[in-house]
C-alpha cells in the first residue's frame, strides 16, 4: 500500500488526544506531514502545555502510524504553542501577557490562595511562562507562600519587575509593605492599586497571569471584570453547602460580565488522616460536581484536606514545588492541563494581526 498524505490524515483522523477528546486532525494540532517513500514523519503542536504528557502523546501517534501496513520510518515531534485568546468584550489584551486566569471564591477560607499558587506552579512546570498577581490588597498571602522577601525593583523608575520565585513570576502588594501594616483603604484606593500592580508590572511574555482575588464580588471583582482582559476564570469552592452558596454567587458574578467560567476546583473534598491515613469527607460530598451539573461547567478536579499542603504552602514551598511526583501535585497539574485545554478551544485574540486603520482628511 503506498504512504500518501490522505492515508496519514485519514489515520490521525481516528487518533485521539485523551487529554483534549480530540483527533489529531480536526484540532489542527498535525502540521508539516513530510513523506519520504515509506518513511512519514510530522509535528504534533498542542495548544496546552504539557510536559508530562508530551512522550504519551508521541507514543500514541507512533503506535497508530506504525499499524499502517508497509510503514517505513516514523517520526513524530511534539511541542506547544500557546497563544493569546479572546478576553471580554470591549477589553484590550496587555502586552506581553496572553492569557489571563481569575482565580476566585465567594468566601474566604476555602484554600484559594493555595489552588492559585499550586496552578501557576502547576503550568509552568507542565512547560507554560507563567505569572502570579495576588490581587488581595488587604490580605496579601502570596510572598509567604513563593518563600520571596525584598521588594521589586525599577530598571526605567516608571514600571517595576516582576518578583521571581520556582520558575514563576510574581507581584503582590505584599512585597511594597510591611507584613503588620494594615492596608486601611477605601474602594477606589485599592482597586486602583490592583491596576497599577496589573498594569505596571514589566510581565515577560507570559503565556498565562493567574489572578488570585479575594474573596467576595465586591470593588476588585468588578474592576476585573470592566477595566482588565481576562479569557476566564476559576471557581474555588469546599464541598460545604455554606461554601457552596457564596460559589454559586461568584460564578453568576463573572456569568453576567461574560467571562467564562472554566471551571471548578473542588478543595478540602476528603481529609486524609496524617496518623492512619483514613480518608473522610468531613465537608460532606458531591457538592461541587453538583454546582457543575447545575450551570453546565466543568469539574476541574478535587483536592483532599491534607495538613502537608498547609505545611508546605506556609513554609514557601508549595505542593508542586516541594513534592512534584506526589500524588496532589499530580491532581494540581490534571486541573492546570484542564483549564489550559478549555482555553485552547475558546476563541483566539487576532487583533494584533490587522493594522490599525488612519483616515485622514485630504
């Protein structure tokens, strides 16, 4: 049987990304298919990033061209390439940063700072540039988290750089104050402080700026949502019904300012005993992948309530950091693979692509 072009589309056709459910065709992800005789080889390019899965992904492309009868020679190459997305509607995109992620909750205490910093963590060890603005002007707890002191300095006296912390960027209002100094500011005061700490930040290329917000759907919120381009956003709930219910308020928030919601991560959804190791749903159960069922939204995944992911967060060295291979950092890195793949398949941002249009009077 001859080697064409159609016989290597028509195979990938059927091969299925099992990260995306996808084939290798429709998403576009096959290019440069090259045929030398017998021998095939191509480029496989993922919208997501995915270090950890990149060698199964080759393997499963291998293995199916390799099936075809009287193959020579395969090669397959496999590499991501992120790009920018579309934000809301009437919402520039920032320089040097393409996606933008809100991490949110409607009440504090249900680990969303943790989940935000395990996320940059996680997508930037799955091979993404990745930054991290801690957007809780009152509560900064992102510098204890990263393990980063000092403060950030200015190479031109206008923008500041970015703090560097485990492979990511990172600003918060944390690093231009002292930790007992109480940020005793008005609405206007702190949100325009948000967008300073956003906008004159020197962010280097990012594929993606998680945004961790504070709690509620108050001032910052609604400055998220009309002043800054963000491609979607994070519901952190507990399984909790009290937790639930402030989750359910946040995400209608970001739905009536149509940002989209790319799902939910569901924290604290069992505790694991750190004595026996027994496993309990001390929040309850089903509560999270309820609220999806509800409003049609994805469940990104769940954590347990493990005292190692406290420890380690208080201690600068998150999960994704200090325990890589675990067991949670590998749940942290599926929810970051998760909501990169629905960013992937949303809309794409070609504004820079067309030329801005002068008319002049003659």
């Amino acid at each position: 049987m001859a080697i064409t072009e159609l016989l290597i589309q028509s195979t990938l056709k059927l091969c299925i990304d099992p990260n995306t459910g996808k084939d290798f065709i429709s998403s576009k992800s096959a290019r440069n298919i090259q045929i030398n005789a017998s021998d095939v080889s191509l480029d496989i390019v993922l919208g997501y990033p995915a270090k950890s899965v990149m060698a199964d992904v080759q393997a499963l492309v291998m293995k199916a061209l390799k099936a075809l009868p009287d193959i020579g020679k395969v090669t397959v190459n496999i590499s991501s390439r992120i790009v920018a997305h579309k934000a809301q509607q009437g919402v520039t995109l920032l320089a040097n940063v393409k996606n933008i992620i809100a991490v949110a909750s409607g009440k504090g205490g249900v680990g969303k700072s943790t989940t935000s910093v395990n996320l940059a963590l996680a997508l930037a060890a799955e091979g993404a540039t990745v930054g991290l603005l801690d957007a809780d002007i009152y509560g900064p707890s992102q510098p204890q988290m990263l393990g980063i002191t000092g403060r950030p300095e200015s190479t031109d006296g206008k923008t500041m750089d970015p703090m560097l912390a485990h492979g990511i960027q990172a600003m918060s209002i944390g690093f231009l104050i002292d930790n007992d100094t109480p940020m005793v500011w008005r609405g206007p005061m702190v949100t325009g402080a948000l967008e300073q700490l956003l906008r004159d930040t020197k962010w280097r290329d990012l594929d993606y700026l998680i945004i961790d917000l504070p709690p509620g759907t108050g001032d910052i919120q609604l400055t998220l949502a009309q002043k800054i381009p963000v491609t979607g956003a994070i519901i952190v709930t507990t399984p909790q019904d009290i937790a639930l219910l402030d989750a359910r308020k946040g995400l209608k928030m970001f739905e009536k300012v149509n940002i989209p919601i790319l799902g939910i991560v569901e924290n604290m959804s069992t505790h694991i005993c750190s004595q026996c190791g027994h496993e309990e749903p001390i929040f309850g159960s089903g509560g999270g992948a309820l609220m999806c069922q509800d409003y049609q939204v994805d469940l990104l995944g769940s954590l347990p309530l493990d005292i190692k992911i406290r420890q380690q967060s208080d201690a600068g060295k998150p999960t994704v950091i200090a325990e890589p291979d675990s067991a949670i950092a590998d749940i942290y890195k599926k929810i970051a693979r998760a909501a990169a793949i629905k960013i992937a398949n949303s809309s794409q941002d070609h504004s820079a692509k067309f030329p801005n249009i002068v008319i002049q009077n003659s």
